[in-house]
C-alpha cells in the first residue's frame, strides 16, 4: 500500500516571499526568513503528496483531510545547521550556501508511523529515509543540502531555490502512516482476535461435537461484532463524507428529461472535475462506467453497514485493481462488475466466505 514512487535525484523548487517592513540589503544564507522559506518549501510539497491520496479512497478526504495533514507537519522542526556561504554573487545579490538540514519529529507521531508500517510489514521511517541518504538518529533526520538565495525587486523580494532530494517523501510517508494507525490497528486487532484460540474451561467442556461447534460459532460471530463496531467507530466520520460525496453527485445529474434519441448525461460518485488519474478521467467519459461507479458506490456503503472488515477488504483489492486498468474501459469494467457482485453479497448479509464461493461459482 505504501509503496515508494519513484522520484528524480534533485527536483528544484523555489519560492518567492515579500520582505519585511525593513527590506535585507544584502542575500542572507541564515536570516530567519530564509530558514522559515526553507521549512515551508519541503513541508508544502510533503503536504501535496499526502493530500492527494485522498482521491485513491472512498473516505480519503477524510483520512487525508488538509487539516489533519497540516496539523501534523506543524509539529515536525524543521532547521538548518552549520551554515556557510559555498559562493557569493554580489553584482546580482545572490548566494550559493550550504548547511545541514535537521527534521525533528515528535517522539510520538515517529513511533505511531513505525508501528503503523510495522503491521503494513513495511521498514522503520530510518531505513525508508536511508534510501535518500538521509541520516537517522532516533528523532532526528539529517541531510547537508546546498540553497541559493537571492534578493530581488531591489531587495523587497526574497527568492530560494533548493534540492528537494527525498525529503518530501519522507515526511509524507510519516504522515500518511501516522493517519492510517487507527484504522490499520483495528485491522491487526481484530485479524488477531478471529486467529486467537478461544479459551477454554476443562470443567464446562461438553464433549457434544455439535455443542462445540456451536460454541465456536458463537465465538466467532462475536469477535467479528466487536470488531465491525471499533472499525465503524473509526469510520464513522467517513461514511459522512461518502455521504456528501453522494450527494454532489445527485446534484450533479441533469434536472431535465432527455428528448427522444439523446443519451442521459450520467455523473460517477466522484467530482470529475477533481479527476487526475487516467482511470477515473476514462470513467467521467463513459456514461455506463459512470453508471457502474454510481451503483458500486451505492452498495459499497450499504455493505459496509453491515460488515465494514470484511467490505474494507473487498475495496482494497478493488481499487487497486480498477487503477491498474488504466484507460482500459472493459478492465475497468469488469472490475467493477466483480465488486458489485461482492458488495452487493456482503449487503444480502451473508458471511464473507460464502462470498467467495458464490463468486467462485
């Protein structure tokens, strides 16, 4: 689920920042406002990456909503060390500098994303961060960095550009792990509690093979209860933003009547004008995959209400399915028909592995 995308060695990106009242004369490679433009570019793009995992899920506006994501990097200290001055440009006001910059994570939020990528069996933020050359000392993330800095605009104008060489990923991998955790230990929880052996007391044990297996289905339905109310608990917000996903889409349909001949303009649960992936650009084009999405949006959330574990796992495979299709409008298609019938078995309320023989059928 968290795989690393790939990214360029060195993606420059700059920033422009009206100067104070009192406007620097002279480029400066450690003013405070030169520190603060450094944090916010990585944090920016760090921001972006997370945020647009939003549109991947169902309810990511909620899990990746900008709020919590903003709330979180707010928290991480960003500074820049052992600063010096590498080349000076005087006839233009520019400097070349270098330093080494410090990411400070909250004990806490870095051992939330640990343990959230240690149930995903995933490696520690470290040796993640490793891959980029990024050092790691319990908290604490290094990395020396070169930044240009530069006064335009006679000086009222502060622009930097600096090598952006994986930190943005890293930040984003701790803050997506971070928001996933609740849901993620939900997942492992009850995954652990339908593995556990159930106790057992020698003194009540009825050796009635038909008791027992009673007993054990009891059990099982059960756990299975608990564990579909944690996880609704920690979806409960979700299924509102599904809801209101719905709904724009209604308001979306066109109010009129078609005339004869005339093909009805359908909208998917999704706002297309948010569409960026192929995938979902090829299903605001095709008014039956359009349809298709209206009606396993429509089952996902009844079959949910009924049994969330079992729904989030059909969904999973679904999506990841359904983007690997790309523009392939018959791929899509029938991953779409494959989930429908999935849903729609799980809102019949039948038991998940009856679920998988009906489709094996």
């Amino acid at each position: 689920m968290m795989n690393m995308k790939k990214i360029a060695p060195l993606l420059f990106i700059s920033l422009l920042l009206a100067g104070c009242n009192k406007p620097t004369p002279v480029a400066s490679c450690s003013s405070p406002d030169t520190q603060k433009i450094i944090g916010g570019l990585i944090t920016e793009h760090a921001a972006k990456l997370t945020a647009d995992k939003k549109y991947d899920y169902y309810d990511g506006s909620f899990v990746f909503g900008g709020i919590k994501v903003r709330a979180l990097l707010d928290q991480f200290h960003i500074a820049v060390e052992n600063i010096n001055t590498l080349k000076e440009d005087a006839a233009n006001n520019q400097k070349l500098c270098g330093g080494l910059l410090t990411v400070t994570i909250p004990t806490n939020i870095l051992a939330d994303a640990n343990q959230a990528g240690k149930n995903q069996h995933e490696a520690e933020i470290g040796q993640y961060a490793a891959q980029f050359n990024i050092e790691n000392s319990a908290n604490v993330f290094t990395q020396d960095i070169e930044y240009n800095v530069q006064l335009i605009d006679k000086g009222k104008t502060q622009h930097i550009e600096i090598e952006d060489a994986g930190w943005a990923n890293v930040l984003d991998r701790i803050v997506t792990l971070t928001l996933l955790k609740p849901i993620l230990d939900v997942e492992v929880s009850d995954q652990t509690q339908l593995n556990k052996p159930p106790k057992q007391d020698t003194a009540s044990l009825k050796p009635e093979t038909d008791q027992v297996k009673s007993d054990d289905d009891g059990l099982r339905d059960k756990l299975r209860k608990q564990g579909l109310e944690k996880l609704n608990k920690e979806l409960l917000e979700a299924d509102q933003v599904a809801k209101e996903m719905l709904q724009e889409r209604a308001n979306q349909q066109v109010a009129t009547v078609p005339s004869a001949g005339a093909t009805e303009q359908i909208s998917p649960s999704f706002n297309c004008s948010k569409a960026g992936k192929p995938t979902e650009v090829t299903i605001c084009t095709h008014p039956d995959l359009a349809a298709l999405d209206v009606k396993n949006s429509d089952l996902y959330l009844k079959a949910k209400s009924i049994n969330a574990i079992a729904t989030k796992e059909i969904w999973k495979e679904s999506i990841k399915s359904k983007y690997a299709c790309g523009t392939d409008v018959s791929c899509i298609k029938k991953v779409y028909n494959q989930s429908i019938q999935d849903y729609g078995c799980i809102g019949a309320g039948k038991a998940p592995e009856d679920c998988v023989a009906d489709v094996d059928q």
